[in-house]
C-alpha cells in the first residue's frame, strides 16, 4: 500500500460535502464524485439542510443540481 506525502494529500483533488442540522454544521470531504453524492444523499435523508457539493475546481451544487454530476 503507497502512503500519500503531506504534500500529495494536501493537493489531492477532493469534493466537499457539507449541510447543518439542529445541532450544528458538518463539512466533509470525498474523493470522488460517487462517494460525494452518496454523502449529500444521506444527509438529506438524515434530515440536514442547505446540503451542497463544492467540485475540486470552485462549482457549488445545491441538491437539484447534483444530476449534472452524474452526466
């Protein structure tokens, strides 16, 4: 198994996922595509609100717009 460098793992490319609830604010990083919309899915389903995706170059998704995503 290769390990990541400090440098390699601060670079690395990543989907943020994040949304709030009653008791507070997460933000959570994926990745991948998949593995970002399978995080912002659940949070919905957990009842989290105002749940976005930021892409590894700046786009913001709210939740009707993670399909263009999947394309």
């Amino acid at each position: 198994m290769q390990r990541l460098s400090r440098v390699d793992s601060a670079t690395r490319m990543q989907y943020l996922v994040g949304g709030h609830n009653g008791a507070g604010r997460v933000n959570l990083s994926r990745d991948t595509v998949a593995a970002a919309l399978k995080k912002a899915r659940e949070l919905l389903q957990e009842g989290y609100m105002d749940v976005r995706i930021c892409t590894p170059r700046g786009q913001v998704l709210l939740p009707d717009e993670f399909d263009k995503l999947e394309a």
